[in-house]
C-alpha cells in the first residue's frame, strides 16, 4: 500500500473513530447497536423481520443462515456498489471488497455513493457508508489492482482464507467488473481454487446486461466463449478514444444487481431455480435464459482439470435405478355390464 492510500485509510479512520465518539456522547444520529441473533418479531425496531418474513411464508427454510457466509465483490462501481449494499442490507456474514478506483463526480449518474464522497477510494468509501446501514456484518477492504502480479496472489489468497471464520474460503466470488483483464484474472483465480462464482457485466450502450454462475468443471468459464476481444488477444486500452466514454444508467445496473443478488440469495440459501445464464434486455423488456457447457478444449488448463475431476465425481456417484411400472389396463364395459382388468 502506498503512502497515499496509507493517509487516506488513517483520515477515514479518524472520521470513524470521531463520529463513534459523538454518538456515544449522544451528538450523532446514532447508528444501531450490532444484533447477535436475527430475529423474526415483527417490530417496527427490527431490521430483519420483513426477511425473517420468507420462512413464515414457506420461501425459505432457514433465512438467518445468510449471516453465516462470506461473499467476495471484485468491482465496487455502478453495480458492484448496489450489489453490496443489497447483500448488506439482506444480513450477510462477511463481504470483501476489491477495486482500486476512486470515486469521481462523474459516478454520480449512478447509485450508491454520493458527491460528498468524491476522491475518496471506492472501497473504502463503500465501507463507511455500509458498516452504518449495517452494523453486524463484517467487512474487509482492498484498495488494489487483482490484475497485477502480487496483488493477484494475495487476492487469491484472500479468496482462499478470508471467509467469515478466518482460514476458510469464501462461499461466493462475485465479478463486477468493466473489463476483461479483470474478469479473466477472476476465471484464472477461480478455476485454480474451484471456487464458484458469478459474472455480471453490462453493455457500452447501457440498455442490457446479464449474469452468470460459473461452477468450475460443471458449467463454461469466461474462458471457454470468450468475446472476441479475449479470443483474438486484442489490448482493451487500444478500443477505448480519447473524449468518449461508455453510457450507463441508473435503471440498467440497478437491475443487473438485483438479478445478480437474487441469484446469489438462491444459490446461497437454496430456494427458487438458480440461473446459470440471465440476460437483460431493456430495449424490449426480454430476459433470455440459457445453461452453457464447459469447453473441453478450453485454452484454461486448470478449467479442463476442473472438468476432469468433475466427470470423475459423476462417475464415482451410485445410479438412480428408475423402475418402470407397467401401466393397468383397463377395458371397457362388455357385454355383461361388468369391467375386468388385466396387468
């Protein structure tokens, strides 16, 4: 870490520090004391009864388990922010965050930070502002690059021991990322630690996006089909001319965080069909879903081991026997008013 990050997260700190101060001498608005156990009484004090309501209505057996996982957010932009404030508000264990941006005046067509916040580096903006919405989750922040060589392999360190208990893994890897060095940084990671994640992205234009779980082995990586500025190893920096950027709305990267936080809430707590591809139309309100298989001759050698060792635990798994049972027959009335029947 640089000495400039160094002063910055020291200057945050001091902000935490001071506004904690002022709440306990009652001068502040006063964030809520953190909760041990969530709790489904419907009170207008309780924070999670309206999600505690879902095992009432039979949607999901045991909500409080959410507290009990460690999601991984690798972009922390127009809908990586949103992603983790969902997560946030929804009562997850532990959330990373990883981005190496700053926040600028020019994010303030999207949701989440705010100007006030300006120059301030996204992560860690993003913790200030989600610690107070929620105090009982547990956050860790890094203000680097994933695709430089040794921030790669502290974050695939981080990937592997940062869970919620420390040593143990993350249960989900989510990419929120605008680039393909970075999600292809992220397959690289994930394929080599088997660890299952989602992609979301959305397009130039802003009017569509999409989703997609990738469980090594079992479903395609990014690098199984990749675009064809992945395939044909063309340098992004070159695309990109000076004086224009991407669009992006609001709505767009709303909605792509929501699919993508609705699909990890499935995935993690076990309710619903999980989507292992969602698109996002806005253009005409169209939502195409679809299952891609992983590439066998995937340049990814680690993808095709994970394939392998895939194939082997299908293998090793016992046959369901389907008996077939044989339908009665039944005949129509004869001549003598009675029905027989014959197997």
């Amino acid at each position: 870490m640089d000495s400039a990050s160094l002063v910055e997260e020291l200057q945050l700190r001091v902000r935490e520090l001071e506004e904690a101060l002022a709440r306990e001498r009652g001068g502040g608005q006063g964030q809520r004391a953190r909760i041990e156990r969530m709790s489904p009484e419907v009170t207008d004090s309780n924070p999670y009864s309206r999600l505690m309501a879902l095992k009432r209505m039979g949607i999901v057996k045991d909500y409080e388990k959410i507290c009990t996982f460690t999601v991984a957010v690798i972009g922390v932009g127009g809908v990586g922010s949103v992603t983790a404030e969902m997560l946030t508000r929804c009562g997850i264990g532990k959330l990373l965050l990883f981005d190496y941006d700053k926040v600028e005046l020019a994010n303030m067509n999207r949701l989440f930070f705010q100007p006030h916040q300006a120059g301030q580096s996204k992560v860690q903006a993003a913790e200030h502002t989600l610690r107070n919405i929620n105090p009982d989750v547990q956050f860790e922040v890094h203000n680097y690059n994933i695709t430089t060589v040794d921030n790669f392999q502290h974050f695939m360190d981080r990937i592997s021991y940062g869970g919620l208990e420390e040593g143990k893994p993350v249960d989900l890897v989510l990419s929120c990322v605008d680039n393909f060095e970075a999600r292809m940084a992220i397959n690289t990671a994930c394929n080599e630690l088997g660890q299952t994640w989602m992609e979301s992205g959305v397009s130039e234009n802003a009017v569509s996006g999409h989703i997609q779980l990738i469980i090594p082995g079992e479903s395609a990586c990014f690098a199984c089909a990749p675009p064809l500025v992945v395939a044909a190893n063309i340098d992004e920096k070159t695309l990109k001319r000076e004086g224009v950027c991407a669009a992006s709305l609001p709505t767009t990267m709303g909605v792509v965080a929501g699919i993508l936080v609705q699909n990890v809430l499935k995935f993690l707590l076990n309710f619903g069909t999980v989507s292992y591809y969602l698109g996002y139309n806005a253009m005409q309100d169209f939502f195409p879903t679809m299952a891609m298989k992983p590439n066998p001759y995937c340049n990814d050698k680690n993808c095709r081991k994970q394939q392998e060792a895939y194939k082997e635990k299908k293998a090793a798994q016992p046959k369901q026997v389907v008996v077939e049972q044989e339908e009665e027959i039944v005949h129509e009335d004869n001549d003598w008013g009675k029905q027989s029947s014959q197997t």
